[in-house]
C-alpha cells in the first residue's frame, strides 16, 4: 500500500471512530431518557404499586421456601 493510500484509509477510519463516538454518545443519552420516562411515568400509580408490593411479597415467600428445602434436594445436576 503506497503512502497515499495509507493515509487515506487512515483519514477514512478515523472519520468512521469519530461517527461511532457519536452514536455511542447519542444512545448513552436516549437510553438514560427512556427508562427515567418510564419511572415518572408510573411513578403515582396506585394499581401498580399495588400489583408491586403483591409481587414483593410473593417472591419474598419463594426466597423463604427455597431456604427451607431439605439439604439433599439442592445440588449439582447431571
């Protein structure tokens, strides 16, 4: 590859980093957006909070069954 060549395929390539700087940047700044929408969106709905403390308590039983199994029904699997 002669000289020229080089330094355009570098110039080329450091165009594209730059672009993907970009976009990685941009989906940073959109993804953080989306999730806190979706937070204030729901954030004083009653129902909801309701359906959510339910679900609490009943992975909270599950986590107390699980601790409750006889010793020899956890182990490795085969």
């Amino acid at each position: 590859m002669t000289p020229k060549r080089l330094a355009d395929r570098v110039a080329q390539l450091e165009e594209r980093v730059k672009e993907l700087r970009l976009e990685v940047h941009s989906s940073r700044e959109h993804g953080a957006k989306d999730w806190r929408r979706a937070v204030e969106k729901f954030a004083d709905d009653e129902d909801l909070q309701s359906i959510l403390q339910e679900a609490m308590k009943l992975r909270e039983a599950d986590r107390k069954r699980a601790r409750e199994k006889p010793a020899g029904r956890q182990g490795k699997r085969r």
